[in-house]
C-alpha cells in the first residue's frame, strides 16, 4: 500500500524517489567506467544480451530489452 505524501513529508520519505535515485546513481557509475571502453551503458546492455545468447534474432532481442525492434540496429 501507498504511503501518502503529508505537508510535512519530504520527496526523500518517497520510497520512488529513493529508488529512482538509486537507478541514477548506479546508471552513472557504469557511464563513466564503460566511457573508458567507449561504449554507452546502453550498448553494453545490448553485447550483453548477445552474449548470452549468439545468433539472436532482433525481435527477440528487442522484446528482451523491452525496446522497439528498430532500436537495436539504429545504433
């Protein structure tokens, strides 16, 4: 169940907020490490998938990233 936000919350008592910037930190974290091989964390995901299964077929590859299809080869 929702906790609901009263005038005297703060965005940080927002279990969404803390967890969004949880994501945002991480996010970068890998950014920066991943910049040094000059890969975005987006195309490291994308090796990654294609890794784990060589031969991958775009649609499913799409659908296991949750992307539209024509995003992976846009890149």
């Amino acid at each position: 169940m929702l906790r609901s936000m009263t005038s005297n919350s703060s965005p940080l008592d927002c279990n969404c907020f803390a967890i969004r910037q949880v994501a945002r930190y991480v996010s970068q974290m890998y950014e920066r490490h991943l910049n040094l091989a000059g890969i975005t964390a987006a195309q490291f995901t994308i090796i990654a998938a294609i890794g784990r299964k060589p031969g991958v077929q775009m649609a499913e590859l799409a659908d296991q990233l949750v992307m539209d299809r024509t995003t992976p080869s846009v890149r």
